[in-house]
C-alpha cells in the first residue's frame, strides 16, 4: 500500500492564508509475488505512483526488469531464465522512492524437470584474449593492493562416512551477500579469495557432475566482488579431503576426478575478464601428517598442478590466458621452496605460486594450551615462543622473493592471520591484542616488501578463538583493530 499525504489549499487569492493539507505522494505494486515456470519467459510488473521510483535487485541473478528507474505508472517487463536446477529458486526486488515505504516483490521459479535435456556448453572454443589485460602474472599480482578470505562459507562441506553433505551455512556463517561484499571493499582490500567446495554439490558422485544451481550460486557470489572491481579467486578448498592421499596408489583416481571438476568450473566461468582468477587446490598434504613430505608426495602433488593447469587451458578462450594459481606442498614455505615444480603452460608467464603463512602455530592457531598469547620483539619479555618471530617471517617471504619472484614467478599469500583469543582478561588480554596487532602488521608490511600479494584469512568466528573481521550478517567492521593494523602494514 502506499503512503498518503494530504494537502489543503483555502481560498484563491494571494491575501488569504493558505494550509497545507492535502498532496498524495503514492507507491504501490502489483503482483507483489511474480511466479515463473522452470523455462523461464517474461511478467509484467504493473508499479503505480506519482514520483521517481527505481527496482533494486541481484544485478548478476537469474531474473531482471527491463527498466530498473522510471517516474510515474508504468508496467515493467521482468524477464527470468531457465532455471537449470531441479530445485525451487527464490529472489525479491525492491521498489523504492524518496519518502515512502519500500515495496518488496518477491520472484519465485519452479525447478525445471526438463533440465537434462539443456544444451551443454561447448567444452572447447578457439582461444580469445579480449578483456584480458597484455599483464604477465607478476604484474597483475601487483595491482592486487590487498586481500582478504570469505572464509568458512562456500567451502562448508560436511562429510560422514565418505558421505559429502552440507552446504554455504554448515559451519556457522549466513549467506554470503552484497552488503558484505561492499563492506569488504569499501574497507580497503582490493581482492577477494573465495574459498569453495564442490563435492557436497555434486548431481552425480560417479560422473561428478556439479550441479548448475551450485555453480550459479558461486558465480553470484564471484560478481557480488567484480560489480566492486575486486580481483577473485576461487579454488576447490579441501573439499573432503579427497585428495590429501598423494601417492602413486591415488594419483590416476585424483587426478581424473580433479580435471573433471575443473574442466566444468572453467567452462562455466570461461567468459569472465582477468580479474578472476583460478586456484587449482588448496593445502594438499598426507591428512593429519604436517612432516616432511616424501619425494612421491611431492611427485604426486605436483601432477595434480599439472592436471589443473592442462585441463583449464584447454577449455579454450579467456581460459586459455587466464592467470592461474598453483600451490607448494600443504602451501608450506619451507616444502614449496625445496619441491616445487612449477607445471608447464602452453602460454608464458600466466602462473603464480601460492603459500601460506601461520607460524608460529602456538601464537596464531592453536587453541589448547600450553599456547602463546604474544608475539614480537615489543612483547619479547612476555608470553613468545623461541621461534616464528621477525627474523623467520624475513627469512620465509625472502626465500619466496628469492626463487620465485625475482624470476618472474608472483607469488600469493593465499592465508595469513592469528586467531583472536577474546577469553582473556585484564592484562592479559590488552597485551594479547596488542600482539596481534603488531603480528598483522608485520607479516602484511613483510609480504608486500618482499613482493608477495597477502590475502588476510578471515573465518567469519566473532567468537574466541575467531579472525573476523566483519559481520558476516550486516558487513559492519567489528574489529577495527584487526583492519587497522593490516592497512597500517602497507603504508610503511
């Protein structure tokens, strides 16, 4: 219903006194709930009023009005996709005018039965370099200013018994939205790692076929960032576990199964610009081993950058020059700098390594005591651990400068952070902030001097034992010490 103002003149002559009374200010809609079938086609969504209006809504979904500002009545053509999912899908717009409430309609579209029929894209096409910038990945990597990790969300996954189930909010964290997005950036990063899962969505665990709905919901997710000009990066993130077993006894079974879910991702996401990136893994080591890796890991893990590599090229246009990241072993510095081999490319300097940084452990993860609650040379008489400090995180970023980008070879720092233990008290707790801080701001300013591109790993946890800076739920900064201190680390 719209909101009514009334204004009354008296009398006709410039002598007498006038009142306000009577002007109708109106803003209506109707249907307030638009259904579509599973094919999609096109409603009208008649908008009454006598004012300037404008629709909000998903600028990267499913569903879209054909005019999104008008002034006046006017009958607004909404158009919707097929919806290539078997499932029920939901969305709403919003009509919105100076003065007046909101009008919400909500858009609902059937699963579509027919969606196997739907014409598959072409798993090759000829190589095309439009919208991809004439950059070597080093160069790109330093226009990446900052970045920082949707941590916890796309990559939920819940596995029982070799069973893979659970989706975006398993692990505690609301949808991802828009307003979160603009949070992030409007703070100051510059370039998103979002982490995902595929297996819990996959319509068929032999073929591997990754459900459509889930690729699109990913997408929506990559744009809510590129609407914000943000570099991405998405990856398949531990997923499982299924390819923490490198050795020759798994490698074919992995192998396969990891080109056929990156030939989908990469032809679904084949026509975005260079600002989107791809990882090819995430931390693959031997489960609950962080030892030294055997040569045979190493062997193994590094055909499975081959395997990303290989077949993401050969999806073809953008793809086939797109920047693609691939990881030392368990993105251990130490490993990395000793067993890595970067994969060959059929293009030239189109890669970046990755690794990532949290030591030492007993200061920046781990949870059960004995813990350290301090860190660095301001703190040295308190609560530190023997080792970990300055004199290491100059050592590891400079073996990274060293071997790879003084060669050419940019490196990112997918994951850095240091958990913030809020069940402190008093003292303890102000020197324990304190710390972390200054840990943030060191490793931040150390990666960037040394050439790295770091990447803050945020999980959402507003809680002890936490790193979120943002409130997944409204995008409200609720750690402006944290966000300082990793912005005080680049303008050193």
């Amino acid at each position: 219903m719209g909101i009514l103002l009334f204004l009354q003149i008296w009398g006709c002559s410039d002598d007498d006194p006038v009142e306000e009374e009577s002007f109708v200010t109106e803003l209506r809609a109707d249907p307030l709930i638009l259904e579509f079938s599973g094919e999609g086609g096109e409603k009208i969504l008649s908008i009454f009023s006598n004012t300037k209006w404008s629709i909000e809504f998903p600028v990267s979904g499913w569903v879209r009005p054909l005019i999104t500002v008008s002034k006046g009545n006017a009958n607004v053509k909404v158009v919707a996709d097929p919806n290539e999912s078997r499932e029920e899908r939901t969305t709403t717009f919003t009509i919105t005018a100076q003065g007046v409430e909101d009008v919400v309609v909500t858009i609902i579209q059937a699963g579509n039965e027919s969606t196997d029929d739907l014409e598959d894209e072409e798993l090759y096409i000829e190589p095309d370099n439009s919208g991809m910038r004439n950059l070597t990945s080093l160069q790109l990597s330093q226009l990446m200013r900052i970045g920082w990790n949707l941590g916890n969300s796309l990559e939920a996954i819940i596995v029982n018994n070799g069973v893979y189930s659970g989706g975006e909010t398993s692990w505690g964290n609301p949808p991802a939205t828009k307003a979160l997005i603009d949070s992030v950036k409007q703070a100051g990063f510059n370039s998103i790692r979002i982490p995902v899962a595929w297996s819990h969505k996959l319509e068929d665990q032999s073929t591997y076929k990754i459900s459509k709905a889930w690729l699109l919901r990913v997408e929506e997710v990559v744009n809510y960032a590129l609407d914000n000009d943000m570099f991405v990066i998405i990856n398949i993130h531990w997923d499982g576990g299924w390819m923490n077993h490198p050795d020759h006894e798994h490698q074919e079974a992995i192998n396969t199964k990891l080109a056929t879910l990156w030939q989908q991702i990469a032809v679904h996401f084949r026509n975005y610009d260079d600002r989107l990136l791809f990882a090819g893994t995430n931390e693959v080591m031997v489960e609950g081993y962080y030892g030294k890796p055997t040569v045979e890991n190493l062997e193994v893990q590094n055909s499975f950058n081959q395997t990303f590599v290989s077949t993401v090229r050969a999806t073809g246009g953008r793809n086939y020059f797109r920047h693609l990241i691939v990881q030392g072993f368990n993105t251990n510095i130490t490993y990395t700098y000793n067993g890595f081999i970067l994969p060959d490319d059929a293009v030239e300097k189109r890669l970046m390594v990755e690794v990532h940084y949290y030591d030492p452990w007993e200061f920046t993860l781990k949870e059960d005591p004995p813990f350290n609650t301090q860190w660095g040379a301001p703190f040295a008489d308190g609560d530190v651990t023997s080792w970990g400090q300055e004199d290491w995180v100059e050592e590891a970023f400079g073996m990274m400068k060293e071997k790879f980008i003084d060669n050419g070879i940019p490196v990112i720092l997918g994951e850095y952070g240091a958990i913030h233990r809020k069940s402190l008290s008093g003292e303890a707790y102000v020197k324990h902030k304190a710390a972390r801080e200054y840990y943030l701001e060191y490793v931040t300013h150390a990666a960037k001097r040394n050439g790295l591109a770091p990447f803050y790993w945020d999980n959402g946890n507003k809680a002890d034992n936490g790193c979120a800076i943002f409130d997944r739920g409204t995008g409200e900064v609720i750690d402006p010490g944290t966000l300082e201190a990793i912005m005080r680390g680049l303008i050193h």
